[in-house]
C-alpha cells in the first residue's frame, strides 16, 4: 500500500480541539510508560545496584532492546488490529507459522497479573503519602523522622493493606466501567504537571549544594563493580518502565491509524519516559547525598527524599501533596494497563460482563497483593532465592516475563513476518527500517538471552571480566 492509499484509508482526524488518533495513541502509551517504575523504582533500583555503569546499561537497554520491542508490538498489533492473543495467533496463522503464537498472549495476561499485584501495594503507599502530606506530617521534619514514618507505615500490614484495598477498587471501578479514555486524556496534564515538579524538587535540590554529588552517582559510570545479575536488572527495568514484552502496547497499536508513523510515536513516549525517570534520578540522588542517606536503602528510598525535601521547601506541604496525587494518577494510568489484557481474555474466553471480569480479575490481583503487603512486616523474614515474597515476584515478572516476552515479539516481528508486512507498517524499506531489523531479528534477542544466560552463570567469563 502506498502512503497515499494508507491516508485514504485511514480515519479522518479532526484539526481542532479534538485528539488525533495519534495523540490519543502516544497520551495511552506514556500514560501507561510513565508510572512508579520511573519516579519509584528507576531511582531504587538504581541505588542498590551502584549507580552510573547500572544507568548507562540501562539506557542502552532502553534505545538498542527496548525501542525495538516497542516498534514490534505496535506494528503486531496495528497489523492484527484485535487483541493480542487475537492478533498473534491470526498473524501467526497469516505468516505461515502457527496460531499457537497466541500463548505469547497468556504470558502477558499472567504478567500483569502478577506486576499488578506488587503495583497496586505501592500505589497504596502513594495514596497514603498523599494523605499524610495534606495532614502536614513531613513539615520541618528530620532524616531520622521520615524514616520513621516510612518504617511504622510499611510495618503497620493493616494500614497498607486498606490503602492497596482503595486502590484495587478504584482500578476495578475504572476498568469495569471502560472508561479508560477519561483516564487516558488526564496524561495530556498529568505528565507535563510531573515534568514540571520534578523541576521544581531539581532547583531545590540543586540549592541543597549536593547536586554534584548526585549527578556524579547518576552519570558517572564504574564498570569494574557491575555485576551481571546488575546487568538483567537494568534489563529488566527498561521493560518494566517502557510497559513492553506483556501485549499492552500491542493492544494500544490496535487502534492506530494506518498513517501514523510507528517510529516517531515509540520515540516520543520512549523519550518522554526516559526523561522523566532521569530527572527523578538526578532529584532523589542530590537528595540522598544532601541529608547523608543510603542511596541503596531500597523501595523506601523516594518515600523517604521525596517527603524530605517537600518538609522543608516553602510551601512543601502544597507540592508534596500534589506531587503524591499526580504520582497517584500516573501510577492508576498504568495500572488499568496491567489488568485490561486478563480483562479482555476473561470476557471472550468465559463470556463474561466487563464488570464480572474486572471484579473477578480484581479480586485475585488483590487477594496476590497481600503477599507484598506481607513483605515488609509480618513475612518480612521469609526468604527465598531473591529474598522476600515481593522481590521474588518483581524479578520473574521483570526480569524475566517481560524480557522473555520481548524474545518472541522480536522473533515473531523479524524472522516469522515477512519483510513485506513490516515494511508495509514501519513505512517502507528505508535506513530507519533496515535498523529496526537488524535490532530486532539480532540485537534484541541474541542480548536477552545472553543476559539471562550471563545472570544465571551458564556462560563463562571471557578472561579478565
Ligand atoms: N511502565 C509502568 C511504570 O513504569 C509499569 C507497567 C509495566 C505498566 C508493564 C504496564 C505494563 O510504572
């Protein structure tokens, strides 16, 4: 087809006050992007594994794995134009391959279940933030005092477990009614409000005198001390943050119209993305060099900064509080993402209504939940493999659901699609197109399983590394 019959067939798009189709499609796919792995984890993670050489390889991962996969799962899902196991086991069928491709549709439903139930826990601690910083409790207050709050808070399993409940059921209202689309359009202030106070907490972080130091953490890489269980992480982490290799993005590429380019899109959300969890990095390491914490403290570490900071900025009781409510609405954008692709298989599957499925679905999301609620109280010493209940659920799903996901939508996206039907959807054969396939037929793939292999040290060391 050429472009000008891909115009003509494409849904018109009204010029003025009205969403184009593709700002529709990029406001979906940040709002599901920009979430708490940017302003929660990216800066946590970051952290424990050491800082500079973890961002940089985290990076790569970013532009060199993740752009990739993203552009995959658009053009698979604007190709198949229904739901991702739809889709992949019509395309599979339609390249000559198999419908059994479908599956890789179950593996994302499994997924976002299981993401959702950390996510939703943490999000409870936002909404629990929210009301603390409106009742004033981080005004004037110390190091020693927020980390006190965050400790009694995360140790109190009832407290958190009525604020992961709230935030269950404001997700299972919101999915069950469909009504994703008001959601959707509250990114076009939500993410630019983030933006700009994540520039005001930098300016007061900048005036702390420690912004050096914390850029340096940020930005300056040491090789020598990363290891290659680091490595999956920050793998791990540019899945999770970009919300690739679970179908989401591949049902949001369903709706896009045939003209759009499928490459600026993915770049505008991969850059918004970026952007916004290197700005929170920079913000909360100044913050940790600046008050003498422990960059590596784990999940606490922005609930701690953060609230920090605002308690002692004028007006810090305004800012903290719209801060945690934006992060609220940043965190709810991405969860309704996480739970519609199991949404959408129960309704087909076992001919349900939205709202039985979502309460259905809701509820087991919620009833997993506890056991991250558990993680940092009441089961807090029960370790396995990667320690609590919740690291273990964050690393399958991270670091190895989403990255392997990313394995079969690249294989399917370069080697059992023809070149045609890609060439078709990323808008001819052109420069841009022969590096997209040669990052995804090769580079993505042949890394991830490298890294797994590497993690998990079935791969011998060359000398010297
Ligand atoms: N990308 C979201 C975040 O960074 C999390 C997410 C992962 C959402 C996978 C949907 C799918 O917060």
């Amino acid at each position: 087809m050429t472009k000008e019959e891909a115009a003509k067939k494409a849904p018109r798009i009204s010029l003025h006050g009205h969403w184009s189709s593709r700002m529709a499609f990029v406001l979906a796919v940040t709002g599901s992007a920009v979430g708490l792995g940017n302003v929660w984890k990216f800066p946590y993670i970051t952290g424990e594994n050491g800082g500079g050489a973890f961002v940089v390889v985290y990076l790569f991962c970013v532009f060199l794995i993740g752009m990739p996969v993203m552009m995959s799962e658009v053009l698979i899902g604007r190709r198949g134009r229904r739901n991702p196991v739809a889709t992949m086991s019509l395309l599979g069928e339609e390249e000559g391959s198999s419908r059994r491709w479908g599956l890789l549709g179950s593996l994302g439903v499994i997924a976002g279940i299981l993401i959702l139930s950390y996510y939703s826990v943490i999000a409870g601690w936002t909404l629990a933030y929210t009301y603390k910083s409106a009742a004033g409790n981080f005004a004037g207050g110390s190091a020693a005092d927020i980390t006190a709050i965050f400790d009694t808070f995360t140790g109190n399993w009832l407290e958190v477990g009525v604020a992961h409940t709230v935030f269950m059921a404001l997700n299972i209202v919101v999915v069950a009614r469909g009504v994703e689309r008001g959601l959707e359009q509250a990114v076009r202030f939500m993410v630019p409000a983030l933006f700009v106070l994540m520039l005001i907490l930098l300016g007061y972080s900048i005036n702390s005198g420690h912004f050096a130091e914390g850029a340096a953490f940020l930005l300056t890489p040491n090789f020598a001390a990363l290891t290659w269980d680091s490595v999956l992480v920050a793998m791990g982490q540019a899945f999770f943050t970009l919300s690739i290799g679970m179908g989401a993005v591949m049902a949001y590429g369903a709706y896009l119209p045939a003209e759009t380019s499928i490459t600026g899109a993915s770049a505008s959300v991969v850059i918004a993305d970026t952007t916004i969890s290197m700005l929170s990095g920079l913000v909360v390491f100044t913050l940790v060099f600046a008050n003498g914490l422990n960059p590596g403290q784990g999940p606490g570490l922005v609930f701690v900064t953060l609230p920090l900071a605002f308690g002692q900025m004028a007006g810090g009781t305004f800012f903290a509080t719209v801060f945690f409510v934006l992060l609220i609405f940043a965190a709810w954008t991405s969860a309704i993402g996480l739970m519609e692709p199991a949404v959408a298989w129960v309704v087909e599957r076992f001919h349900k209504t939205r709202v039985q499925a979502a309460t259905m679905v809701g509820s087991l999301i919620w009833a997993l939940g506890f056991g991250t609620v558990f993680s940092f109280n009441v089961l807090a010493d029960v370790r396995f493999l990667k320690g609590t209940i919740f690291e273990n659920v964050d690393h399958l799903t991270s670091n190895i659901m989403l990255p392997l996901g990313g394995v079969f939508i690249t294989v399917f996206a370069g080697w059992v699609m023809c070149r045609n039907s890609t060439a078709d959807e990323l808008g001819g054969a052109g420069p841009t197109y022969s590096l997209w396939r040669f990052l995804a037929r090769y580079l993505a793939p042949i890394a991830i399983i490298f890294v797994f292999l590497k993690a998990v040290g079935l791969l011998p060391d060359l000398a010297g590394s």
